[in-house]
C-alpha cells in the first residue's frame, strides 16, 4: 500500500540545511524526522508552546529559583521571629509569675503586720482601760478625803488657826 504524500515548502537557515544534509542523504528525509520527532511529542500545539516557552521558561527558572530562595530566606526569618516571639511570651510569663511570687509574699508580710497591730491595739485597750479605773478609783478616793476633811472642820473649828487681825503689810515689824 502506497502511502499518500504532500508537498511542503519552507525556508530554513542555511546551518540547519547544511547540517541535515550531513546527517541525512536528502533533505525530505530529515525533514520528515522531524515532524516525526514532533508528531511523537504528542501534538504539534504542545511542540509549539514547547518551544515558545523554552526561551521563556529560562526567565521564569531563574525566577522561581529567586523566588524560592526569597521563600527560604523569609521562611527562616519567619521561624526566627516565631521563637523570638515564643521566647518573649516565655519570658513575660516567667516575669509575671515572680511578680504574682513577690504580691503573694508582701501581701503575706503585710497581713502579719496587720494581726501584729491588731494586737498590740488590744494591749495599747486594756492598758487604757486599767488608767481609766486607776484614774476613777483615785478621784473616788480624792473625792472621800476632801469629804473627810470637809467633815473634820466643820466638826473641829478647833483644828482651824484662829483669825488674827491682819497686819498692813508694811507695818510687819510690830506685833
């Protein structure tokens, strides 16, 4: 069976011709090859893009190595900010625990204080209360003496010197 063949023209540069010919006997032989190499490379759309995209696809590699390296670098910045962070966090709460430590012993040390006043206030009480008695005992005692006196007087006007004429005071020298 005969296979049914077209005709195809098309300029190409004159090393890729120089070059086929040194490969291949007849151009049409390598011409041929190559639409093979294609036809094998799934669809002449794809072989298309493929080589539209090889020169392309250079950039966008260096690109994405650029950008995965930046990726990497801010990763590792990120990771380093995160235990900073953590270790800040750790921190405040490690700071936070003493202080609530120290509250808890000066509130301890105050509430001492306090029962130590609150005695010493019943002391400071009952020391108040014995000079308020020893004070009313003494003028119950002071109130009875003058009474007894009073009494006395009144009882003994002998006791009490008698009244003398009073002398001028510059006449103290006569009797």
């Amino acid at each position: 069976m005969v296979e049914a063949k077209v005709t195809a023209c098309a300029k190409i540069p004159k090393e890729l011709y120089e070059e086929s010919i040194q490969k291949y006997s007849k151009i049409s032989i390598a011409i041929i090859a190559g639409l093979e190499l294609l036809r094998d490379k799934k669809s002449i759309q794809n072989s298309i893009l493929n080589q539209n995209s090889i020169p392309n696809s250079i950039p966008n590699v260096e690109a994405q190595l650029e950008n995965q390296k930046e990726n990497e670098r801010l990763q590792e910045i990120n990771e380093i900010l995160k235990k900073e962070l953590e270790q800040s966090r750790q921190d405040k709460e490690l700071r936070i625990l003493q202080e609530q430590e120290n509250h808890k012993e000066r509130i301890s040390d105050l509430k001492e204080q306090i029962n130590s006043l609150h005695e010493q206030i019943k002391i400071k009480d009952e020391q108040l209360r014995t000079k308020d008695d020893q004070i009313e005992k003494l003028n119950e005692n002071m109130h009875g003496q003058v009474a007894n006196i009073y009494n006395l007087t009144k009882e003994n006007t002998k006791l009490l010197p008698e009244n003398k004429e009073r002398k001028k005071w510059w006449a103290f020298w006569r009797n």
